[in-house]
C-alpha cells in the first residue's frame, strides 16, 4: 500500500465521515485500509477473489450483484485492484451499484511507471485521461 494512498483515505475519512465502507480487492499484500475506517468507528467489509487478511468475504468482483445489496456502502474502496482484473469496466459498475446515493467511490490505478506485479495476474495500467 502507497503512502498517498494512506494519506488519500484519511483525508477522505474526514471529509465525508461515511458510516459504512466496502473495500472491493482488500486483501493485504502490501498493507490495508482496514485499520484506518475501523480506529473511527467506521463499519468495514473487505471483499477479494482470495481468502486472505482483511477479506470477510470471498467474492469475484464481477458477482457483486449475486452476493450483495444495491446501495449499501456509504464509500467504496478500490486500490491497487483494477490491474489484477481482466475486466474492471465490470468491477468499476458493480462498485457503483454498491453505492448509497450521494456515497464516494475511491479508487487508486497504476500508471505507467509501475513495474509488473502479478498477484495472480497483472493486466493494465492507467493513464490520466483514461482515468478522467
């Protein structure tokens, strides 16, 4: 887990204070979020296609609709994620069905400067205007 990505979620943590947070890949490879929405108080659901520390529940991203509500999370979570998924575009629109109107989605890519890490797989990078 980055630095800025640490930094990133206090600062949204404080901004929106959600109740309720998903985070969709939240498997610690590198480090968690887990710890910085449960020191607030803030209820904390980790989902992963892999069992592993910091996933409550093993799910493909792809069957989030099969597995869980519409319009639960106040925030959803989505770091250091997308370039393992052959199909983000699906991750991403199921992340947005998971949201609360008015919740915040956060996600963080790679861009082209980080080297290949497969954990299984590394498909993408992202580049600004793609993410825009």
């Amino acid at each position: 887990m980055r630095g800025q990505t640490i930094t990133f979620v206090k600062e949204a943590i404080s901004k929106f204070g959600p109740n309720n947070v998903i985070d969709v890949g939240a498997l610690n490879v590198n480090g968690s979020i887990k710890e910085l929405f449960e020191e607030k108080g803030i209820s904390y659901a980790g989902i992963d296609m892999r069992k592993g520390e910091g996933v409550g529940l093993v799910l493909n991203a792809h069957d989030i609709k099969n597995k869980l509500k519409p319009e639960s999370y106040d925030m959803v979570c989505c770091f250091d994620t997308f370039e393992h998924d052959d199909k983000f575009w699906i991750t991403l629109e199921n992340c947005k069905w998971l949201l609360k109107k008015g919740g915040y989605l956060l996600i963080g890519v790679p861009g082209r400067a980080c080297s290949e890490h497969a954990h299984p797989s590394d498909y993408w990078r992202f580049m600004v205007e793609g993410v825009r």
